[in-house]
C-alpha cells in the first residue's frame, strides 16, 4: 500500500490523537429535531451549514479528527425519502465537503493546529434499522447483502477525500467480516474499526473480542480497533482486554453514560452526574488507546478537556 497512514504523523508527536464528540447533541442544541430514522444525516438534507459549523466548533475545541455525519447516510436510507442513488450519494459527499470546508476554516483561524484529518462515518447496517440493533447486533444478512449496503458509501466517502474511514458502532460479527472483506477493494484505504459490546470480552452479538481482532489484524487497512457508542463505566476493562489482544492503536470514544430509546430517539440519565471523558483518559492510556474522543452525549467542552490534557 502506498499511502501512507494518516495516523502515524500525528502519533509520532503527541501521546494521542484527539477526537471530536457528538454531532447529534450539537444539532439538537442547534434546534434540530432528530427523532427521525435518518438522525443526523437528515440535516445533510435540509440544513447543511449546521454541520459545518458543528464540526468547526469541535476543531475549535481542539479536535484532530472530524467523524462525517454520514452515520446513517446510505442510499437505502435516503431512498425513503425518495431519493436515487445519485442523490443519496452526493449527500454522503457532501458529510466530507463540509468536515474540510470546517477544517479550512480552522486551519485559517490557527494554521498552527494541523495536521487535521477527515474520517468517513460508516454505521452498521443497524443503525438503518433505527430500532438500536447497533447495541445488539440481532440483525441477519448475508455477506454480499452486507457488502451490497455499505459499498456505495465508502465509494462516495473515499472519492470524496476523506482520509480515512471510521467504521463504527459495529455490533455485528458477520457485518465486521463483510466491511474488512470490502476494503481490500480500495487497497490505500485506511480505517479504524469501533465496536458495541455485550461486556468486556464480547461483541454485542456475543462473539468473542478475540475472534474479531483476528479478523481486524488479517486485514492490512485496518489501522486501528477499539469501542465507541458504550457507557463511560465500562470502557476500562474493555480497553483492557483489547490491548491483551491486540497490538494496534487502540480507539475510544465512549457516550456519556445514559441510555438510548430507540423508540422515542432519545437519551436518558441515570443515578449521578455522568463522569467525565477526561478523568477516564490516565487508565485509557495505560490500557493502549491511541485515538480518543467522545460519541453521544458528548460536547465540545468534553472536547476541550481532552485537548488540554493532551498538550500539557
């Protein structure tokens, strides 16, 4: 492969890459309603200029890594709204055109900041369902119905410039199996792959961790594997036994701790203050991370934390 991994850069610097956090959070504080089944990828269609300024508020806060707001943007999805594949496919387009134009814009503000990347968002097959099967990976498809779902987005991510793919909230065994079979089709192609989990040693469809870092460390693109979309409380032995598996970079990037309602498409608390992105960050090192952010829930300040730690 002759492109080089747009990771190692970075990590040759600083002890980790900085991440940025939700973009649903921020497009409700926004006044966007998404308790729709195209979540944030609904405003792709109608008020595109919010994710700009989203994804330039988390570069602000010190972000290196913008995650595309292509989680449920997929040509099944739109086609519900009536939308072609040609359509469906500029909109996936349009995630990344908006993630640079953010990163133009931060990189005029602090040319210093940089180098700042652009990660294509892939969400499982169950993240179309909009039902929360990414958190239980029940769903049942064949490979080629896998491949079939996801290769035209990683087409529209990819010819788009994004610089890597984030292929994340993977609850599915079958589906990770698909996704790393497809990448070798792009063969400069660089990922991370993020998963859901049943506990600290399982996928969420109850597979053991160990079965699928065999297949990540099989497959040459993928460049770094961790956990994302799961409670603060249990990252850190996940973490844990992902670094004894494992010798990749590890990814982090963790919800604030409440529970999602896949029928009312939102989020609730429970019990105390939610903890805190940072006050994790000592026991996520020890434990391998490499690449640390925030998903649900989180915000430009969890953001901030982070990069202040991380330059320190």
């Amino acid at each position: 492969m002759s492109r080089p991994n747009p990771l190692t850069a970075l990590l040759e610097k600083q002890p980790f890459i900085v991440l940025d956090g939700a973009m649903a959070t921020e497009l409700e504080a926004r006044g966007c309603n998404l308790a729709d089944n195209l979540w944030s990828a609904k405003v792709l269609m109608e008020a595109p200029e919010l994710i700009r300024d989203v994804h330039l508020d988390y570069f602000r806060a010190g972000a290196q890594v913008a995650i595309t707001a292509s989680y449920q943007a997929t040509p099944l999805g739109f086609a519900a709204r009536g939308l072609d594949e040609a359509q469906s496919r500029a909109l996936i387009s349009k995630s990344v055109e908006l993630a640079q134009a953010a990163r133009d814009a931060a990189l005029a503000e602090n040319p210093q900041a940089g180098p700042l990347l652009v990660a294509g968002s892939v969400g499982p097959y169950g993240a179309y369902l909009a039902d929360g099967s990414e958190y239980r990976g029940d769903y049942q498809r064949t490979a080629e119905e896998f491949t079939d779902f996801h290769r035209p987005r990683i087409e529209a991510l990819l010819a788009a410039g994004a610089d890597l793919l984030a292929c994340e909230t993977l609850p599915s065994f079958a589906e990770i199996k698909a996704l790393a079979a497809l990448l070798q089709a792009w063969p400069d192609a660089r990922a991370w792959f993020s998963f859901t989990l049943r506990d600290a040693q399982h996928l969420s469809d109850g597979t053991p961790l160990a079965e699928v870092v065999k297949v990540v460390e099989a497959t040459p693109q993928i460049v770094a594997l961790g956990i994302n979309c799961i409670a603060l409380a249990n990252t850190n032995d996940a973490l844990e036994h992902l670094h004894s598996l494992s010798a990749l970079p590890l990814v982090v990037y963790p919800n604030s701790g409440e529970t999602y309602d896949a029928v009312s498409k939102s989020w609730h608390a429970h019990g105390a203050a939610c903890d805190t992105l940072a006050g994790h960050l000592p026991a996520w090192l020890a434990c391998g991370a490499k690449l640390i952010g925030g998903c649900c829930r989180t915000t430009p300040a969890d953001i901030a934390a982070l990069h202040h730690c991380c330059t320190k």
